[in-house]
C-alpha cells in the first residue's frame, strides 16, 4: 500500500507539474487590474481545445494509475503464491525423506527374506542327508513328507522375495522420477524469480520516468501493458507447476516393509 500511494503521490506530482505548464491566466488579470483600474478585464474562458488537453490528461492518468495499482495486485498476487509454493517445498522434502525411510525398510526386510530362505534351504539339504542313509520306511515317508512342506514353504518365501523385489524397484523407480522432476521444479522457480526481479526493475523505471515527466504516455502505457502480460505469464506458469506438484506429490499407499514372515 505504501508503495501504491508514492506512485499516487508522483502522479499528483506530475499533474501538478502539467497545471504548471499552462498559461497563468489568474497573474495576466491580476496585471491588468494594476494597469487598467478603468477597465474591467474581460475574462478569457479557456478554449476547447484547452479543456479537452486537459480532460485528456486527467483520463491518462486515471488509467495510468488504474493499471499501476492492478500490476501491483498482481505482484502481491505472486509472492503469496511464491510463500505457499516455498511450503509446499518443505512438504516434498518431508514426503521424499519418508519414501527414503521407506526404501531404506524394504532393503532390510529383503535381506531377512534372502537370509530365511537359505537358512531353509540348508535344512532341507540336511536333513536329505541324514534321512538318506536311513532304510526305515516310515521314516523315509515322514522326511519326505516334511521335505515337501519344507519346499512348498521355501516356494512361497520365493514367490515373496520376488515381489518384494519388484515393490522395491518400482518404489526406487518413482523416487529417482520424483527427485528429477524436483529439480526441473526448482529450475523453473529460479527462471520465474529473475523475471519476478526485472518486473519490479521496470515498475522502478516507470516510477522514475513519470518523476521525470520526461516522456510520452504512449510509451508508458505500453510498458504498463508489457509487464501486465509478464505477470499473467507468470501467474499462469506458476499455477501449472503448482497444479503438477500437488499431482505428484499425493500420498499414496505402499506396502509395509516391516511384517516378519512366520514359520512352520
């Protein structure tokens, strides 16, 4: 608002300035009273011309003002939208540490898996090789019968593991997708804060230039026309990526890492 009203202020400057520049009627009848007490001076209206210079002047101004104020609510449109997109960096940094945490559960729960599945592998190899030797018919049944339990329970540990394997890669997958399409995010973000500073360099060279009232209003007005358009690209790009964050950023549900396998 402050800065609102010191443009409002060098537009009051500025008028002021122009009022100047027109011929000093009320000195020139003032003269002619001095000079002439027998004579009323006849009162010269000003011309049409004059008045519609000067209705012209006022309507640029009023619409040179309008526009100020409405790239300065754009500008304070994005730096609201800067502050939630700087959270919702902070929310990405938080949901990526936990998919790390998550990745990192998966890894150690596959080691357990790999470590079961041989310790089973090793006694089933052990007891073939005891109940080998052994020529008694019931106890041939019973180690085969337990070696058959014993292969369909390594079969399912195996069915597991690979599942879990292809759960750990798909995740890994989605993580190295989500940690490059951050790092485009913040390239752009970069990219929209330099043209977020060359904005507010020309809304200063506006400022300075109506100061001078050294230049044209066709000039300033399409300078006031160009930023217009800088901040709607702007605001237009930032909404995008905004939409594509949160799309990419949702919770999602991923399989417990941490369940232990029970054995029979």
């Amino acid at each position: 608002m402050q800065r609102v009203a010191g443009m409002i202020t060098i537009l009051d400057d500025v008028k002021a300035r122009i009022q100047k520049i027109q011929p000093p009627d009320k000195k020139r009848q003032a003269f002619l009273r001095r000079c002439n007490t027998d004579l009323r001076p006849n009162r010269v209206n000003s011309s049409p011309r004059e008045r519609r210079t000067n209705d012209m002047v006022n309507d640029e101004e009023q619409r040179l003002r309008k526009e100020l104020d409405e790239s300065m609510a754009a500008r304070k449109s994005l730096e609201r939208m800067f502050s939630s997109l700087g959270k919702e960096k902070e929310i990405m940094a938080t949901e990526l540490a936990r998919k790390v945490h998550q990745l990192n559960g998966m890894e150690e729960h596959l080691n357990d898996l790999k470590a079961q599945n041989e310790m089973l592998l090793a006694k089933v190899q052990t007891c073939a090789a005891e109940h080998k030797e052994k020529p008694c018919e019931t106890e041939t049944e019973d180690t085969e019968s337990s070696a058959l339990l014993l292969q369909e329970r390594n079969k399912a540990l195996w069915e597991q593991l690979m599942r879990s394997l292809d759960g750990y890669r798909s995740l890994k997958k989605k993580l190295d997708d989500t940690l490059e399409e951050n790092a485009g995010f913040q390239t752009k973000m970069a990219e929209i804060t330099i043209e977020i500073s060359a904005g507010q360099k020309k809304i200063q060279d506006i400022r300075q230039r109506m100061t001078e009232s050294n230049e044209q209003q066709e000039e300033i007005e399409e300078e006031l026309s160009r930023m217009e358009n800088m901040f709607r690209r702007l605001e237009m790009k930032v909404s995008k990526n905004w939409e594509k964050r949160s799309e990419c950023f949702k919770p999602k549900a991923y399989p417990s890492a941490g369940k232990p396998l029970i054995l029979v």
